[in-house]
C-alpha cells in the first residue's frame, strides 16, 4: 500500500498481486491519529496488504524539514498498530506531477482536488515498484553473468593445453 501523508488528507494506493501496478485506492480526510490509522487497519486487512510505502517529503536539496520528521513520527507511531514493514520513498514533485497529468486530462479544480492525494500515493507506489522491479532483473542479470563466466572459465583449457573431448 502506497501512502502519501498530508497535513489534511492521507493518499492512499494499492499495487496488484505481483507488485507491477499501483492503483489509487481512496483519499482519508485526516481527524486525529487513532481514527486516521484505524481506517488505514481496515483497508489493510481488506486488501491483505503486506507492507507499506511512505512518501517522505524531503526538501528540494534532498534534506529533511518539519514534514519529513512528522511522517517519520507518524510512521513510528503506526508500526505497533499495523506491524508491516515500511520503506520511505522520495517524494518530492510527486504532487505537481499527479496534478499536470490532470490539468493535461482537463479535470476540474473538484476533480483534482477530489483525486491528487490518492493518485499521488499511487505515484509514490509506482516509483518504489519499478525501482524493486529493476534491482531484481538487475540481480537476475548479475547471476546470469556469472553462470556464463563460470561456465567459459570451465570451458578454458590449462595454460598451452587443449580441451579434451
């Protein structure tokens, strides 16, 4: 579950079986923490959610401010109650990104405020999805590799010998 945290709402996304496509799930309209992470429990048990992908707005040069610190609160305080693993995904531009795809869609300013939150969790699960889809084709290529290296260092004959057959 993709989960961009906001000051007002929380953005929510879900990934299919096999981890390829993010989808935006639904918009929370941010109360107080105890109701906040009980809706999230909910749609984690529905979905059998089995880990959870934060935005962490960093500044623009990469530093940490005062909303990357309270999702990292956030985060410590939903762990003990949804004990999922978390990973922290950049998210910077995720916003602006999901709302000129609407404006280029023509969606109305209802429309858009109506969905940003939501398609922008699934644009920060997108992101972690390729990225974890290119370190496990770039593994796969790696073993790849090195079974052809093991298999033409087995192939090399001795120093000025030949192979036998």
């Amino acid at each position: 579950m993709g989960i961009d945290l906001g000051t007002k709402t929380i953005g929510l996304a879900l990934s299919d079986v096999e981890r390829r496509i993010a989808t935006p799930l639904e918009t929370i309209r941010r109360v107080k923490f105890t109701p906040d992470v009980e809706q999230i429990k909910v749609l984690v048990k529905r979905y059998d959610v089995g880990g959870l992908v934060v935005g962490l707005p960093l500044n623009m040069d990469g530093t940490e401010g005062p909303r990357s610190q309270a999702t990292r609160a956030f985060v410590r305080n939903l762990n003990p109650l949804i004990p999922l693993p978390v990973i922290f995904w950049d998210e910077r531009l995720s916003t602006v990104a999901v709302t000129r795809t609407l404006l280029d869609a023509d969606a109305s300013r209802a429309k858009r405020a109506e969905a940003v939150d939501k398609m922008a969790a699934a644009y920060i699960l997108q992101g972690a999805l390729d990225r974890y889809e290119r370190m496990a084709s770039d593994a796969y290529d790696a073993e790849e590799e090195a079974a052809l290296r093991a298999e033409i260092k087995m192939e090399t004959p001795p120093e000025g010998g030949a192979l036998d057959d």
